[in-house]
C-alpha cells in the first residue's frame, strides 16, 4: 500500500478533548475522528487494526467451535418486556418507534434475540451443545461516554452464546470460551488478566472478567501476591482478621456517651480516643425506595454491588439526609444498630465485636460497649465489605492482597436457565423429557481491546503497536520521492514482503524526512525501513524496530528475509 493511496492525516498536538494517552494517540495518529460524544469513525489506519482484532477473534471462536452469525442490531422492545429486563436497562437502551408506533430498541446486548431464535431452532439433545458468535454493534446510552473507545455510545462487541443440556454440560462450554479469552488477548499481545467477578444475581463462581492492567482503567481489582487469586473489588473476599479483644475482657454493660457534634467516623474516633475499627459505622441506603443499614467497621467502606445483592434491589443507592432522617430519627452522623428498625446488614468482620462504639440515633450521643450479638438484633453476617489493599487473601493463610486499576475488555458468564425459561427454549433430553436449556453468554469489546492495546503499549513517541495488530507490520520511508533508484528498491521490496503475507506501507510522499520519521513512530508500525541514496550506494537498507533505539544496516540482496526475521 503507497501512503498517497490512502489516507492518513496525523496531528501535531494533543486534542484537547483527551484525557488518556491512548485516546489522545488514537485522535493525533488519525485512528478515529470524532462525531459527537461517543460516536466515533475509524479512519483507515483505525479500521485496518480494528479488523485485525476481528479476525484475530474469529479465528479463536471458530477454533473453539464457534459458529457465527449476525443478529439485527434493531429489535423489538417486547423481548425485553419477555426477559424482564425492559426496565432494569431502560436507561441504557436507545429505544425508538417504528412508523407503525412499535416500539423498538437498538440492541445493547443479545441475550434476548438469541434465546428468541434459539427456542424455535434446537428442540433435541442432539442439537447440542452448540455456541453461536456474532461481532456486531452494540448501542448503550452510557451515562458518561469518555476515554474516546474505550466508553463509547456505540461500539463493536463480539458476543457469543453457549447452550448445553445441563449446568454441569455447560461448564465445558465455559471453559471452552475461556480458553479462547486467554488465546485471543495473548495474540492480541495484551497484558490482559482473568479476574473473578461480580454475577449480579447469579451467585456462584461462574462469572470471570479479562482486565488490561492500566491505571487509566476504570474498574478496580485485587491480586494476590501469593497464590492466583484475583476479582474485581466488586465482588473481591478478604480474610477476616482476627479480634485483638475477647469476650471475657470487655462484656461491659452498654452505655451512652455525650459526642457533642462529632459526626464523622473520624471526629467520634478522635474525641473519644479509640480505634476506628471499634466504632461500628452505620450507613443507610435506599434499596428500592426504603431504607436498609449496612454496619462495617469504621475504617472499612461498603461495597454498594454486594449489599445490593445480598438486599435483592434493583435501584440501589446512599440514602439521602431525609431518609436518613425518617430511618434514625437523627441527623446524619448518628445512626446506629440499636433499636433502628430498618433492615440490618452486618460485615462479617464485626461478629463477635463486643466493645464497639455506634451511634445513638440521637443528635451528639454515641453508644459504647457496644456487643454485637448481646444488643442489637443482628443474627447473621454477611461479606459486605469493600476490600482494598492490604487485607489478607481468602484463598491462602499468607498473601496479601493489592489493588490494580483495569479496563475490562471481555467478560464470560454462565448465565444458567434464566433467559431460556422466559422464552421457553427447551429440548427433549435422552429420556424423552422436556428440559430448560442452560446458557453461557461472552462478551469482548473489540474496539474497546483495540484502544486497550495503543493504552498498555506507547510510549512518548507514539504508539508501539502489537505485531498483531498493528494496521502495517513494515513502513518502507522514501527519504526522497524524487529519487528513481530509491522508489524502485522500496516498490520492490514492498513487493517481495507483501508476497510474504506481511502488511507493508510505502511512504512516497514530498515530505521532508523529519516529518515521515516522526508519523512513522506515531503511527507505530513495528518495522521502519528507510531508502535513501546514500544506503542504496553502499547496497544497504536502513531498518529499525520501533522498540529499539538504533537502526541497523541490512543488505539489499535478501532483505524481505531479514525483515521477516526481524519482525516482533
Ligand atoms: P462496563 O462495566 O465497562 O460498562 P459491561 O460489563 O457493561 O462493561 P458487558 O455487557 O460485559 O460490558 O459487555 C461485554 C464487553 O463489551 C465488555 O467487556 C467491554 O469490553 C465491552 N463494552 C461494554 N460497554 C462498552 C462501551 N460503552 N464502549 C466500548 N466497549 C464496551
Ligand atoms: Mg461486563
């Protein structure tokens, strides 16, 4: 491909809109260009590293039985209305009306349209089990679209849905897509890690999450030093540790004492001279519009997605100082256990706690020896806690857990019977028997992996794409496009590598040769050849890797070999 043939419009200075390096990389190499707020065209060179993602992940699909289809992006809102969730995603589906006044959606996932077509196709054992992909795009109303790609309002997403006879036939399925998951970003060359996750109302271990290590990622997640565990804080375990007091030592009765405006964990803590971890933090949410408290220690936040789990709410948030209010009968910053009679969630880590301090319910009084069990009504704890760095890992005795920032680009889920039973997506099993079919559902943001990649690899130069994914493996700069001798060697090198399988650019343009250096490192292509009169005179190519700091000499005579064998 000759640069004049396409095009290619780099930039000099960072956008202003960008805030991450990648996204600002993607705008200055002329990747992507901006409609609106997440909407996005890819530029040639955007969508030549783009389709390499997509191949890239067809061929793993198809290599773990995969078989690909394309469902419409646009669909009717009653399979919504079908699966339950029309309202659980109504914010962030774009919805429209047909002429006729149907009401339709643009599709920000196909859980619904695969079950729907499913249940009318496989009716037999035989048919299964079977996984079928598409990559398409998906449409979400996010509320904060940002990070160019990484957050868009439309994106390409390839998902894939498994059906199995069984729950335990599914986990085949499973592994089969995981398997996939590691193979598809180790080509990609991505530094991507497989985390535990949340499952929202599922429960169990079935759900993993693949995180591209980045601080500008947006989740948050835990690794062991010690052993292989990992999960997004959103789900994330800890070992409890053990209470520096017993029972027998501080069974006092309870009492009051006076806390004239301390309000805050850190105010009671100071002015009473204790611990942060005795005081027993009470915090009121609004589960679906009526109040539940959570009770952690306080120097430990709550986890909002496991407390809303374990409540079962759909709209779940901090309550606002007038529930609060209503709840305690007290201003904010006095809530506590006793005798409040709103739901309570307590931490696992306050069982047995027998000489906490807690709120009164009442303006500037705390309560102290305070016994979990002995006062207040709480019979059974719960994992409530957010676990950051520090705690103890709960899969081994000695590691310690830390905290990461990742950017999830793929996601596989076992989704059991839950969709197939509100489509009536059955089959006859062996024994003649009507049967539920179990599903899996596995996500990769392919333009979000795309972005991931230019985010984990650059540097101040420019991008340093994968090989894999890089729109042009070799660029071939004509230091002067005047000069004959040097455009026949590139033309003909250009050929002998193309015949290679290996994607070349040819750089003819009437630049000045600072300029085609430059966008040539901007642009990241792994391999730099440069002709010029001067290496033709000695019967020699420049070439240098993109990742290393100094050119070498290679002779002309066997030169696409070399650069074969040079290519990262
Ligand atoms: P997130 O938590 O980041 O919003 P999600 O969990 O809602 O993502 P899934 O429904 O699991 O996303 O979608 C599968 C994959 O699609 C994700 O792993 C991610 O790579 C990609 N993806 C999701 N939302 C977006 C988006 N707004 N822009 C780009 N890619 C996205
Ligand atoms: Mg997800």
């Amino acid at each position: 491909m000759y640069w004049s043939n396409t095009y290619i419009s780099t930039l000099r200075d960072d956008p202003q809109e960008a805030e991450i390096p990648s996204h600002k990389l993607m705008l200055r190499a002329g990747l992507i260009r901006r409609l609106s707020g997440g909407l996005y065209t890819y530029m040639p060179m955007g969508l030549r590293a783009l389709r390499k993602v997509e191949s890239i992940v067809r061929e793993e699909m198809d290599r773990a039985g995969g078989i690909e289809v394309l469902m419409p992006a646009m669909q009717p809102r009653e399979i919504w209305e079908t699966s339950g969730r029309a309202d659980i995603l109504e914010g962030v589906m774009f919805q429209i009306t047909d002429r006729q006044d149907r009401a339709m959606v643009l599709g920000p996932t196909h859980e619904e349209v695969i079950t729907d077509l499913i249940s009318r196709e496989i009716n037999t054992y035989r048919q299964l089990p079977r996984t079928f992909y598409q990559i398409q795009t998906k449409f979400r109303d996010e509320i904060r679209p940002r990070f160019g790609l990484m957050r868009a309002k439309e994106f390409i997403m390839k998902d894939a849905y498994s059906f199995d006879v069984s729950w335990d036939a599914a986990d085949a399925s499973y592994q089969a897509m995981y398997d996939a998951y590691v193979r598809i970003f180790e080509r990609c060359g991505l530094n991507a890690r497989a985390v535990e996750a949340d499952t929202g109302a599922m429960g169990g271990n079935c759900s993993h999450e693949f995180m591209v290590l980045t601080d500008a990622g947006e989740d948050a997640i835990v690794e062991c030093a010690s052993c292989e565990y990992a999960a997004n804080t959103e789900r994330a375990e800890r070992r409890i540790p053990s209470r520096s007091t017993s029972h027998s030592e501080a069974l006092e009765p309870m009492s009051t004492v006076s806390t004239p405006n301390q309000r805050t964990i850190e105010d009671v803590s100071t002015f009473l001279d204790i611990p942060a971890e005795r005081m027993i933090k009470t915090l009121i949410f609004n589960a679906d519009g009526k109040p539940v408290a959570a009770l952690v220690p306080g120097d430990r936040d709550v986890c909002e997605q496991k407390l809303a789990q374990l409540v079962g709410a759909k709209n779940f948030e901090a309550a606002d100082e007038a529930m609060v209010k209503n709840a305690t009968g007290a201003p904010v910053g006095f809530a506590g256990p006793i005798n409040l009679d709103v739901p309570l969630f307590a931490d696992r880590s306050l069982e047995g706690l027998c000489d906490g301090i807690t709120g009164a319910n009442q303006k500037d009084l705390h309560y102290c020896n305070v016994s979990i069990e002995r006062d207040t009504t709480i019979q059974t704890f719960h994992d409530i806690v957010l676990v950051k760095s520090g705690d103890g890992c709960p899969r081994c005795d000695t590691g310690t857990l830390s905290e990461r920032r990742g950017v999830e680009v793929g996601h596989v889920f076992k989704l059991g019977t839950k969709y197939a039973e509100a489509f009536g997506a059955t089959f006859l099993d062996e024994g003649g028997d009507l049967q539920t079919l179990t599903m899996g559902c596995y996500g990769i943001g392919i333009s979000r992996t795309l972005q991931s990649a230019i985010e984990q690899c650059h540097d101040e130069n420019g991008i340093v794409w994968p090989s894999a994914l890089a729109p042009f493996q070799v660029a071939i700069l004509i230091l002067k496009n005047d000069h004959e001798a040097s455009c026949e060697a590139a033309a003909s090198l250009c050929e002998e590598l193309e015949a290679m399988g290996i994607d070349v650019i040819v750089d003819d343009r009437k630049e000045r040769p600072g300029v085609k250096f430059k966008d040539s490192d901007l642009l990241g292509f792994p391999v730099r050849v440069v002709v010029s009169e001067r290496s033709l005179a000695g019967d020699e190519f420049e070439v240098k890797l993109r990742t290393a700091s100094d050119p070498v000499m290679i002779s002309v005579a066997g030169a696409a070999n070399s650069i074969k064998d040079l290519l990262p």
